[in-house]
C-alpha cells in the first residue's frame, strides 16, 4: 500500500465545508472585496457567464468523484471497503491484519467513504445551485442527478447523512434519516427529469452542456434515461423497508417516455479529462501496488459457470497459470502477491457508473415482484445477461441461458487447505443459470442478482448494496473476524462506522444520527433497506 496515510493531516470536516462554501458564496457578492483584490489581466465573471464556466466549470470534478479516479483516494473512498465487501476483490497483504480485510474496521480508511462525494460532489452541487438554479436550469438539473448519484452510495455505505440541510450555513449539520434522503432523492430524480425534459422539447437539438460533460458530451436526452435507471435503482433498493414506495417509484421510472438506458452505447462511463485520458485507479492498485486481487468468490461462480468473462475480468495467476482468487478475511505473511489473480482492468478502462444492463435485472426483479415493468421476469433477466456480455466485448457461449446444471466451484486455497470452501458447503452460489418459471421466487431471485452482480463488475459499491439487500450471491464469510463480536460472520459486514472527522467535529448531530440508525455505531447494525427477513 502506497498512500494510504498521505492527506490525513488535510482532512476538511463537513461542518467546515459548509462554512467554507457559505463563505465562497457570500465573498462572491462583497462588493468591496471584488474592487480591491480584482486581477486587471484575469477572466471576469462576465466571461465566464457568457462562456458559460461560471457554473460548467465545477461538472468535471463532480463526474470524476463520484468513484475518485485518484489513485490513493479511490482505494480508501471504495476498493478497501466495498470493492471487499462485495466478494470482487481481496488483498493479500494483511496491512497488519486488524483492518477491514478482517472485520476490524478502520477509522482512518472509512473517512475517506464520506469525505470525498461531500468535498467534491456536494461543495460543487452547491456552487452550481448559487450560480446556475435560475439561469441555468438545465446544468442544474444535471447536477441534481450527479448528486443523487454520488450520494446514494454515502447513504447506502452509512445510513443517515447530512443532505436536506447541507449549504444552509449551520455550523452544526443535521443529519437526515436514510429514509429521509431517500424520500428527497427521490423528489431530485423527479425534479430533475422536469426540468430537462422541458428544456429538450423548447430547444431541441441544443447542447449548451457538451464541453462540461465527460459522461454523456451533453446529450439531455441521456441523462434523463440514467435519471430514470438510477430511480428504478434506488426504488429496489427499498423494496423490503417500503414496497408500496418501492412499486410506485419502480413503475414511474418505467413509464417514463424517454426510457430507460437499454443499449451498451448508453452506458455511464466517465471519459476524458480536459482532453487528457485520466488512469484508471484499480489498474494502479493492482498492478503497480500490488495492493488488491480477485476475490474467491469471483473466481468461484464464474469458474462454475464456464463463463468466459473470467478472462476478462482477471488475470491467470503466476503461481500455476490458474484462476486464483483470495478469501475475505485471510492474513496471508511473506505470500507474493502474484500468486494470485490480478484484475485484468487497464489504465486506459473508463470507470463504470452505471451500465444498461443493469436496467434488464432491476425490471426482471420488479417483474418477479409482480409490478408492471412492461414485461416477464424471464425476458428481462435474459436480456441483461446478453447484454452484458456485449458490454465486456465477449461473446455470449451457445447454451449458456439454457445451462440447468452449473453452479458455483468449490473454492480451493492455493495457501491454507483450511480455508477451502468445499462442494456442499453452504456458502456455495448454488443456482444455475437457467430461468425456470417453476422455481420459487427465492431461487429466481438469487439466479437475477447472481447474474447482475457479475455483470456490475467491478463496481464493488452497488454489488455490496445488493448482497446486504437480498443476501445474494452467496459468498464466503471472512476467515478472521477480528470484530470483537460486533459483525455476524454469516451476513458480513453491514456498514461502516460514521466518520471520524465527522465524530470529532460534528459531534451532537453524530449523536442525533446513531439514534436514526436505530442501533450501535459499528459494522453489524442493518440500514434501514436491510429488511430482509431471509438475509
């Protein structure tokens, strides 16, 4: 590990924040403080009005935080705690084994989960609103869905989070319940298709956002499907805390006349950067640091199935030439680390925010669900495995939607013969690929999130959010668990602890927070969406 300490000493609470952001607004429209500190050479504010900078300029930041494409700030935002926790990836290295590798949550690392979307995505949201909600309501509606975006993924890692009152100056920034952010992203989402699809219908053809845009080069028209897909998204999500909500909110997404994203060509990918093609972090971590490895149960199910995107996902190990993933929790001492199999992702892979297919898999579950998705369970789950084979580039094999007989292999540790995961062995993914109208709901169920967990890779955050959701796919539980009793092996970990900068400067709110969360600030206590009874 190379960074992993670099900018403590910079850490920027949230109740500073929105200070620091309350003060850039207020500083904008002192008069005085303009005359005097004016640069006769700079661009004015004027320009950038007319160049439209003066609230474009603040996007690219908000697209490229959503997942830091920093090194180092991207390994603690998310490949130390999700990327683990959803069974994807794995480090030998113990990093002095008490850490989240087993169930010993770190402080230090888990900030960072919080701090970057509030630093870069919520301080931007916020100058974009000041400076554009009026005149340019189009790049804020944008800015409405990078923010929902972002911060879902804080609520889904934390429960409740500072939201409806951030920018309002306070000193001291409530917290709202998971529910509550959920109620307002839900009212954004909303907002913000409005607002675009007027704008689209009085101006068509217009594309005053494209130079700020690395996701979509300014197509409204796009951002009002990812809009749709992230609704869809965030209603299964609480489809066990608040089914009523959950249907209402899923069908709304579905009726929408833009649709939804449906194509590989509608994927969310985040490409240049000023012109410059940025690096892809997890190609660092695992390549040049040597940080991070596939997780077993990756190895695992696609192995069982045959599937060929194993290949695409990872690298055969150096040790035997075989796919070889790590279990959660080992400590592995004096291992090298090309005994195992590295992520095959390049410095030049664009990160991946959200991907058409995973709009199939969530209609298939509303259809399961009985909601009215616009057709059969089966069909969809179908198209989103098809799809996500042509996003990866691989061709699907012939029989593989028909295979009635392939389930996950057993796991065989190349280090510890005890840390095996046999065939039997309930932690197994043991569903086929194949659709049967004649299975449970259970087993349809776990046979859709199987096959959308292996197409989101390597998005760790959304795959973690799915398994605490319903409990699939199987995966193993850690080898250590060093949790002191606060973590249950079998279910994994639940959330992170709130953050440390935020315990030391937000205290009383923090106080107020952990009695939303309904239960103790660790990793075990469930979100409000972990409802469900079977997981």
């Amino acid at each position: 590990m190379k960074t992993i300490y670099h900018r403590f000493n910079k850490k920027v609470s949230l109740t500073g924040l929105c200070v620091l952001a309350g003060l850039l607004i207020i500083s904008s429209c002192t008069k005085n403080f303009e005359s005097y500190n004016t640069n006769p050479n700079a661009v004015t504010e004027a320009q950038l009005k007319g160049d439209g900078q003066n609230v474009g300029g603040f996007f690219p930041d908000m697209e490229t935080s959503i997942m830091r494409i920093v090194n180092w700030e991207y390994q603690v935002q998310q490949n130390l705690n999700a990327d683990l926790f959803s069974g994807y990836m794995m480090s030998a290295d113990p990093f002095g084994a008490n850490n989240n590798t087993t169930y010993a949550l770190n402080a230090g690392w888990n900030t960072y989960a919080f701090d970057e979307p509030y630093q870069h995505v919520m301080s931007n949201w916020l100058q974009i609103k000041t400076r554009g909600q009026v005149s340019n309501p189009d790049f804020y509606a944008v800015a409405l869905i990078l923010k929902v975006e972002a911060v879902h993924r804080v609520a889904d890692i934390f429960g409740p989070i500072p939201y409806t009152k951030f920018g309002t100056g306070a000193f001291s920034v409530p917290y709202d319940s998971q529910q509550a952010a959920y109620t307002a992203f839900f009212s954004e989402l909303d907002t913000a298709v409005t607002s675009l699809t007027t704008y689209v219908k009085a101006n068509p053809g217009a594309t005053p956002f494209t130079k700020f845009d690395l996701i979509y080069g300014g197509d409204y028209k796009q951002w009002i499907k990812f809009a749709n897909t992230l609704r869809l998204r965030l209603a299964m999500h609480i489809a066990y805390a608040d089914a009523a909500t959950a249907q209402k909110q899923a069908e709304a997404a579905v009726a929408n006349s833009y649709g939804l994203l449906s194509t590989a060509t509608d994927d969310a990918l985040v490409n240049m950067v000023n012109g410059v093609t940025y690096q892809n972090p997890i190609s660092t971590i695992t390549h040049s640091w040597g940080d991070i490895s596939t997780g077993a149960p990756l190895e695992s199910i696609l192995t069982g199935y045959n599937d060929p995107r194993l290949a695409a996902y990872c690298q055969p190990s150096k040790l035997n030439s075989q796919y070889l993933g790590i279990r959660f929790g080992v400590s592995y001492s004096g291992v090298s680390y090309g005994s195992f199999s590295q992520l095959n992702i390049a410095l030049t892979d664009k990160i991946r925010l959200m991907e058409a297919s995973e709009s199939f898999f969530l209609r298939a579950e509303g259809a399961l669900r009985g909601w009215n998705m616009g057709g059969t369970a089966q069909s969809f789950y179908e198209q989103g495995v098809t799809l996500a084979f042509q996003e990866r580039g691989v061709n699907m094999p012939a029989g593989y939607l028909a295979d009635a007989s392939s389930t996950a292999a057993p796991y065989i540790d190349p280090v510890n013969s005890a840390d095996n995961v046999p065939a039997g062995s309930p932690y197994l993914n043991n569903v086929t690929i194949n659709w049967s109208s004649a299975d449970s709901f259970e087993t349809n169920l776990q046979r859709i999130i199987t096959q959308k967990w292996i197409a989101m890779f390597p998005d760790g955050q959304e795959a973690w959010t799915e398994y605490r959701r319903t409990g699939y796919p199987k995966l193993f539980p850690a080898v250590n668990n060093n949790s002191n009793g606060t973590i249950n092996s079998a279910l994994g970990i639940r959330r992170l602890p709130f953050p440390s900068s935020e315990v030391s400067n937000n205290a009383a709110e923090v106080a107020k927070a952990v009695a939303l969360l309904g239960g103790p600030d660790n990793g075990g206590t469930k979100l409000w969406w972990d409802k469900n009874p079977n997981h």
